[in-house]
C-alpha cells in the first residue's frame, strides 16, 4: 500500500519508499537521514495545514505538506531485517 | 597546526570553541558570505594551533552557504585535522556527516557530546567500540560542563603530529556502484591534479559531477594572521580569506559519465546511491557500539513539545514567550535606557562647561551638545534594548525554541512564500528594525535572508509606536483612538504580506528553498553561550554603527542651525522642507510635516521633538505637542502623516544594519526606494481615498 507521507495521521509509522523530484530538496532531505527504507513517524501536525513534526532515527524534523508529499512511505516495512535500527 | 571544528548544527561546537580559544578569537564573516567565521589560536606543548570554529552543517555538498563554506575550507585550507564533533542522542546522522569527512580528510577525531541527553532517550553508547568500528579517534564530552574538552583536542593535536595517514575504514559501496567507483578512480589516478586530494573521494565526487571537481584555487588576500597585535584581540572583522579561480583542468572519465548515464546512473542517482550505502553502513556498524534500552517514559523533549507545540496550547505559550521576552527588552529595559541618556547628558553638560570655560565658539558648545551628544545619545539609549533581545535571542535559539516557532509560525509564513524562520525575525522588528534585521541570520538561503531583512522596515517598532500612539492619542481621543492603532497595524501587516509577493519576484531565486528544518532536543544553555554572543552582536552592531550615526548627528545638526540665529523654517534644513513640500502637497503635508519627516531619519522617536519645535512647544512632553499639531492639521492629514510616518525609512541604525548584513548596496538603495514609494503611494490612497468619502 503506497501513499505519502502527508497522508499519514498523527502516530503513525511508515517505511519510506522512494522520494519524487530531485534536485536541492531530495538533497537536503537525503542529508537528513531520509533515504529508502528509513521508519518515519509522523508525531503532530501544525493546525491549519501547516509543516508536519516528524521523528526519524531518533531525532525530530519539521517538514512541510507540500514537501511530505514527495516523500512516498509503505506501511509494510519488507526492509526491516536491512534497516532494523536506522529506522529506530 | 591548523585544526578545524566540524559538525551538525546544534552539537555545541561553539561551547567547545569558546571553552578552548576563551576570549582570543576573532569572529566575523567568510569572504562573501553571511555565515559567521569564528577563529582562535591556542598555544599547546610548544604548538600554535589554529583553530577555526566551521558554520554547522548537515553535509558537505555544496547546497547551502554553511556547506559551501565548510567544504571550501576543508578543501583548500587542508587542516591538519577535523574536530567532528557528533551529538550522541542523534549519532546515525551525525555520522552520516563524519563518514563525509572522513572521505576528504582522513586526520579526524570525533567528540562524542551530549551522552547525557542520549541516556535520557534511552540511548547508550560505547565509545571504545566507536572507535574500532570506525578506526577513529573517539573522545567522550561534555560540553556545557566543560569535561573532556582538553583531552579532545590533546587527541586532535596526537593525531595531527601523527607521520602518517591513519588507514580509515572505507564506506563499503554495494558491488555494482564499487566497480563504477573504480573504474573513475583508474581514470584519475595518473592526473597529477588529482594527487592533492584523496582519490576514492574524487571519483565520488566526479561521478556526481561536482562543479569544483577539476578547479584550481588560489587565495588572494594573505593568510589568516591572528598574530598580528595592530589588530583588535577579540571582535575583530575576520579574515576575508578570499580566492580567486585559477586554473580549470579538463579531467578525464567525460565518456565514461556519459555511458553511466545512458544505463540510468544520472548525477542524482550517484547522489542517492552513495547517500543511501553509507546510512546503511552506519546502520550495519550501529550493533556494535549503541544500545537502545526500551524506554517507555517519554523524554523531556517529548513532554515539552505537548504542551509548546500542541495546535490548542502552542500559539498561547509562544504568545506568552514573545510577551516576556518583549516586557524584558522592550519595556523593563527603560530605566538602562534613561540611565544611558542620562549619562550622555551629563557628559555633554561637562564638556559644554569646559568648553565654556576655555571661551570656545558659541556653535562648537551648540555641536557637542545639540549635535553630537544629542543625536547619539538617542541611538545609545537603544543599546541596552538591543543587547537585553540579543540575550533573549541567543537563549531561545540554543535551548532549541527558536525552531519550534518558526514551526508554529510557518504557516503563516507561507501565506507570504517565506520561510518559517522568518517568523521570528519579522516579530522581533516589532520591538526593534535591527535585531530583527540581524536575525534573519538563521535563515540558510541567502535569497530568503534578503527578502526577509527587505520586508522587516515596514514593521512599525516600538520607538515608532510610542510617537504614533502619542499623535493618535491627540487626534483621536478614546476607544476611536484604539481602533486607528488597530488599523495602522492591520495596514502595515497587510502591506508586509503583499510586499513579501512582490519581493519574490523582483528577487531572482533559482530554487525555492526547502522547509525541513530539526526541531533539535531542548537543553538549557551554558552562561557563556548566551553572554558571548549578546556581548558580540551588541559590540559589532555599534562598531558598524557610530560612525554613520555620528556623522548624520552632525548633518542634521548643520541643517537645523545654519544659518544662526534665524527661525527653524529659514535654517538649512527649514528650506530643505519647504522646497520638498511638493512631495508633501499631493498628501496634504505643509513643510513642517515634511522637516520631522527629513530629521525621523536619524531616529524615528526623534520626530516628535522636531514637531514641537516647529510648532513652538517649548514642554518636551509629547502631549502637548501632539496636541499643539491638532490645532494645525485636520484628522484625515493625520492620519495620512501616522501611515507615511509608519512606512517610510525606519531609520539610519536600520539602513546600516541591512547594508551590513546584506552586503549589497544595490538591494539597500532598492530597500529605501521601496519603503519611500510605498508610503508615498500609500499616503496618497488614503488621503485621497478618505477625501472621496468626505471624511476630514
């Protein structure tokens, strides 16, 4: 099942599965630790469609809708055995 | 020596820094650049060390300022060693960064901080098996308490005296991208070019298609010599290491890039494809030195951000915040700030009585004291404001709030196609155009900063509120005058918003920038962490200043007193007002209106007094001038003179303050130019717009 990550709910887990579009932001977000296969949760959201807090190996990430939207996740973590800690 | 602080954002590299170098440093800008550049000498068992404290940074590719900075320096500089220092409560990116260093420097020491943080989430970690996972140096810290910090840099300076290379484990590349890896790197190994560098990492960085890859650099101005004593031992501008391109050496592998990218191997797939093997391998490596308890209580940060970032709670605690830190600078402050004028007073009545007393010129007594001292006294007076929300400022950006506003913040900003972090700089020119101005530091993309800094002038700050409400307090007596307030702020807000549209188009910005921002653990910060820097920006901020401030003090003063002895409207300055009171008449100010408007430009509070003198009041109180403009001037004119007095140039300190900080006297001019045809504009809709609709 494929969605993005905007379409999580508050308190949910996915395992990201490739992220859209390239260029600075796929860059910026890969130096963040969002790569393939990294458990991300998303923790709030700003009212009013504002930026998402998100938890990913550890530590928090403000991220806005329109860029989570690129970022697709799948529920079922089938890379888990890789990936068991970097997605803590 | 020359060693280098390298590290994420938020590590405490700047505690380490200042713990090590103390006061000797110099801090300041890299070349052409915003971005702070901290360095220190040390002397150390006979060495001198050069130590430079690098700007915060996620990764060495070159997309932000911070980054380009950071690997310029690396690269051209070549420290003998890298400091990495990596936060032990977020270790898998912070190695993410070091295995990027590690790749370009192989001379690398790693400072494990905030252990503490990371036990409290539940985290612990061996160092010991850090090290042999990595075959690095690691040295366990703290930080904030100063512990370990000496024996981190004895290791740096052993690994730098080292005859050596230490052999560094490699980042394993999954087989496919290892063959592509070697092939460039056969391709590269004979360039005599390519020698300087390490080659694995320049066939990485080939196969990316870095830009610099190839580029030959030569540095122009002298290097770095902190030894030299003219110079001030703490503050001092920084060393404007600057390099000019000298040579560009076609490399080879041109063909073989071409054929990767026909089987689907682009430059952003090597990106990702090298990012990926190495957050795997720190995953694989993980195991061995990290153990995570299952911890079910949730950590301070978790607890603290239900209630700070909670959508119900988090607007009123920010609310709260901002009140607080505004009550402190803006409003408990005045008694420092009197105290200063105070002091500038009795300066100038002792220099006047000495001047006296040696029979001096009557205009040179007029100078000192109406002049100088006057005029600077009234910039001075904001210092201790300025330095109390630098205080703030600092507390709140290292203790990790500052981020959690900007996330608050964000979706307003939004609305305006402005970065979250530009939240708080736009509410801190509420009390101040100039921190506000200088906190748009924290915004990464330098096309955001100048936006951002270009829009803060049409935020009316406190000195201008206390004149305006003073005239509104005059002209419109009561819960009416509530409502003008209201909608001068409604005025000013909406104009921030449409000319924040307008900016983004006449500011060229290849790529919008990205809003993914940490949201970093909240810590309290060290003393020293708030102090040094509040201490820093104050000095600068009047180092930058005096001179201008000085100088248009005695201008201002020229025009309002030559030639003696005549009324104010036959002065200099008089016929200045009265020849631009054809800018003033299509908006229905007389000469008068148009003088207080020249002279606001030194400092806005200043507007007042202007008015009183030239409608005779001689009470200093604003009442009684404000209410000496009633009997002159209709509502409608004031209310148009409140919303030009609003808009236009905020003030000399302000317009400093952006030429600094944005390096460019093109966007400065465009700044001002701005700010005086919008509220022209502005004062002519309104004045006539209110004339149509028959009000007076």
């Amino acid at each position: 099942m494929e969605r993005s990550l905007g379409e999580l709910k508050p308190g949910e887990r996915a395992c990201v599965e490739r992220i859209n579009g390239g260029g600075a932001l796929r860059r910026r977000m890969m130096d963040m630790g969002i790569v393939p296969g990294v458990e991300l949760e998303v923790v709030r959201c700003a009212p009013m469609g504002g930026p998402l807090q998100i938890r990913l190996k550890g530590y928090y990430l403000a991220m806005r809708r329109g860029e989570c939207a690129k970022i697709v996740v799948s529920g079922e973590q089938h890379k888990a055995i890789e990936h068991t800690l970097a997605s803590r | 020596m020359k060693i280098a602080l390298v590290g994420n954002p938020n590590v405490g590299k700047s505690t380490v820094f200042n713990a090590l170098t103390g006061s000797n440093q110099q801090v300041g800008n890299w070349a052409g650049k915003t971005v702070e550049r901290k360095a220190g000498t040390i002397h150390r068992d006979n060495l001198e060390i050069e130590l430079v404290d690098l700007p915060g940074t996620y990764s060495l590719t070159a997309y932000t300022q911070e980054e380009i900075v950071t690997r310029q320096y690396i690269l051209r500089e070549k420290p003998d060693v890298v400091m990495a220092m990596v936060d032990a409560s977020n270790i898998e990116r912070n190695l993410y960064l070091v295995l990027q260093i590690l790749e370009l420097a192989p001379r690398v020491v790693i400072g494990l901080n905030m252990m503490d943080l990371a036990k409290s989430s539940g985290i612990s970690l061996n160092a010991a098996e850090l090290t042999k996972a990595l075959n690095v140096s690691v040295v366990e810290i703290v930080a904030a308490k100063g512990v370990g910090i000496d024996k981190f840099l004895a290791e740096a300076v052993r690994v730098g005296l080292l005859k050596k290379d230490p052999l560094v484990r490699q980042v394993p590349y999954p087989s496919e991208l290892e063959e592509k890896i070697q092939a460039m790197e056969n391709l590269l190994k004979d360039i005599s070019w390519a020698s300087q560098y390490p080659l694995r990492w320049l066939a990485l960085k080939r196969l990316e298609r870095d830009p610099e890859i190839g580029q030959e650099w030569q540095s122009v101005s002298a290097p770095e010599s902190s030894k030299d004593k003219k110079r001030e031992t703490c503050c001092d501008s920084g060393d404007a290491l600057n390099y000019k391109l000298k040579n560009i050496i076609e490399l080879p592998g041109n063909d073989l890039l071409q054929s990767y990218e026909e089987e689907g191997w682009t430059k952003d797939h090597f990106e990702m494809a090298f990012a990926d093997a190495k957050y795997n391998y720190i995953s694989q490596i993980l195991p061995r030195f990290l153990i995570q308890e299952d911890l079910r209580k949730p950590s301070l940060t978790d607890s603290l951000d239900r209630w700070i970032l909670s959508p119900i709670w988090g607007y009123p605690v920010m609310i709260l915040v901002l009140a607080l830190v505004f009550w402190a600078s803006f409003i408990a402050s005045a008694p420092l700030g009197e105290a200063v004028s105070q002091g500038m007073a009795w300066a100038a009545d002792f220099l006047v009585s000495l001047l006296q007393w040696i029979q001096a010129p009557a205009f040179l007594t007029s100078l000192v004291r109406d002049g100088i001292f006057a005029g600077v006294g009234a910039v001075l007076a904001f210092v201790p404001q300025i330095a109390i929300f630098f205080a703030f400022f600092s507390f709140l950006q290292d203790s990790g709030y500052l981020a959690r506003a900007a996330f608050l913040g964000d979706r307003l900003m939004q609305l305006m196609g402005l970065h979250g972090k530009s939240f708080f700089s736009l509410v801190s020119s509420f009390g101040c155009n100039v921190p506000g101005i200088m906190a748009t530091r924290t915004l990464e993309d330098p096309k955001d900063r100048l936006i951002t800094m270009l829009l803060n002038p049409l935020i009316p700050c406190v000195p201008r509120l206390g004149v305006m409400s003073a005239v509104v307090a005059a002209f419109f007596p009561g819960t009416r005058g509530a409502m003008i307030m209201l909608s001068l702020l409604l005025i000013s807000m909406l104009l921030v918003m449409i000319s924040a549209l307008f900016m983004r188009k006449v500011v060229d910005q290849k790529e919008r920038s990205a809003f993914v921002m940490e949201l970093p653990l909240y810590h309290l910060p060290t003393l020293r962490n708030v102090l040094w820097p509040t201490w820093h920006k104050t000095y600068t901020f009047l180092k930058r200043a005096w001179t201008f401030i000085l100088a248009a003090s005695i201008v201002v003063w020229l025009l309002s007193s030559f030639p003696q002895g005549v009324p104010m409207n036959s002065t200099w300055a008089g016929k200045m007002g009265e020849w631009l009171e054809f800018i003033g008449k299509p908006l229905g100010f007389d000469w008068k209106i148009m003088v207080a408007i020249i002279f606001g430009f030194t400092a806005k509070e200043t507007t007042l007094s202007t008015l009183g003198i030239l409608y005779g009041v001689a009470a200093d109180a604003s009442q009684s001038i404000a209410q000496a403009m009633t009997g002159a001037m209709s509502p409608l004119r004031a209310y148009t003179f409140l919303v030009v007095y609003m808009l236009y140039i905020p003030c000399l300190a302000s317009v400093v303050t952006t030429y600094k900080e944005s390096g460019s006297l093109r966007w400065t001019a465009f700044g001002i130019a701005y700010n005086l045809i919008l509220s022209f504009i502005i004062g002519w809709i309104i004045f006539h717009g209110g004339q149509a609709m028959g009000f007076q």
